[in-house]
C-alpha cells in the first residue's frame, strides 16, 4: 500500500506553487506577446496546473488536450507510450505550447514532440510543473518550469498514484506502508 511519507510544505506549498505559476505565466505572456498560443495540455496529470496557468497568461490563447499513458498503475514510467486522445485542433503554422505536469525520462514528452513537430507548427515549446533532470534518460530539457525536483516519486496538484491524490493541493512523497498518514486536503 502506498501512503504519503512526507509532505513537501516549505518548499511545494499551496502558496508558493500559485507563485511559480505566476512566474512562468508571466514570462510566457512576455515571450508570446503578440502571438495567440495554442496551449496543449497532456492529461490526466497537467489539468490543475494548467487551468491555472492559462489564467496567469495575458494573451489571447486556445487550449486542447492530448491524454498520453506511460506509467500505468506504477511509480517508475514503463517506457511505452501510447496517445490515447489526440488534439483535435490543427496546429499547423500555430505557436504550441505543451503543458505536462512531470518531466522525468522525457521518453514520453519526446514521442509527443515527435509527433506535433511532424504537423509542422510555427513553434513548439515545453512547459512542466516539475522537472527531474536527475532521471533524464533522453537528450530534452522544458523551455518553462515551475519546479526542479530530485528524484522522488510526489504526488498532489495534479499528479497521482492510481489515480489518487491528485487533489492534494500540496506536494506529498509517497512510500510502501500499511499504517497511513492523515492526508490534509486543505493547508
């Protein structure tokens, strides 16, 4: 059974996360300013940080959804990877911006890439809640970030294990334990 270990407050806190939000929203209505992004987001796990972030941005922009599996039921990313929903707008010509709640292997956002890169948009940038570099498997870094994280597996603001805790409006590491911690919902 996995239950929350530790909870990441002073660093991942409902506070500071709504300031990196902020952050980056502002530097992507900077470097778009003029333009009217395309904003995809790749579901399940990017859906609280993008609705977020979309009203941090100060731009005309669209928003569409892919929904990408590779983990499963599991904590350590399987490797395969298969869209499941695909964008139904055309992006071709269009300034893109993925919105993905994790960067880890890059081995799914690399396949997503490669397939919009091949529809031939204008421009196409990364945007990640977290970046784990430390487990970076192929050559690929986000243009945006919240967060750098090291390597451990959290779940809350949108990211799950199983589908569970993703709305945690906090950061939490999990671990194997039969005897669970009170989860709070609400700091």
């Amino acid at each position: 059974m996995k239950t929350i270990d530790k909870v990441l407050y002073s660093q991942y806190s409902k506070e500071k996360i709504a300031e990196a939000v902020k952050r980056v929203g502002a530097e992507i209505t900077r470097d778009y300013t003029g333009k009217s992004p395309l904003i995809i987001g790749i579901l399940k796990g990017s859906f609280i940080f993008m609705a977020d972030l979309i009203r941090e941005i100060d731009l005309l922009c669209q928003v569409d959804f892919m929904v990408v599996k590779s983990y499963g039921g599991g904590t350590v990313s399987s490797g395969l990877v298969r869209i499941v929903k695909d964008v139904d707008m055309d992006i071709k010509d269009r300034d893109v911006i993925i919105v993905e709640d994790i960067l880890d292997t890059a081995a799914t956002l690399q396949s997503v890439c490669d397939v919009l890169r091949a529809r031939k948009p204008r421009s196409l940038k990364i945007c990640v809640f977290l970046n784990k570099k430390t487990r970076r498997k192929i050559l690929l870094d986000a243009d945006y970030e919240c967060f750098e994280i090291e390597n451990e597996f959290v779940v809350g603001y949108g990211l799950d294990y199983a589908e569970k805790y993703r709305n945690l409006p906090y950061l939490a590491v999990l671990r194997d334990n039969d005897s669970a911690q009170e989860v709070q919902t609400e700091v």
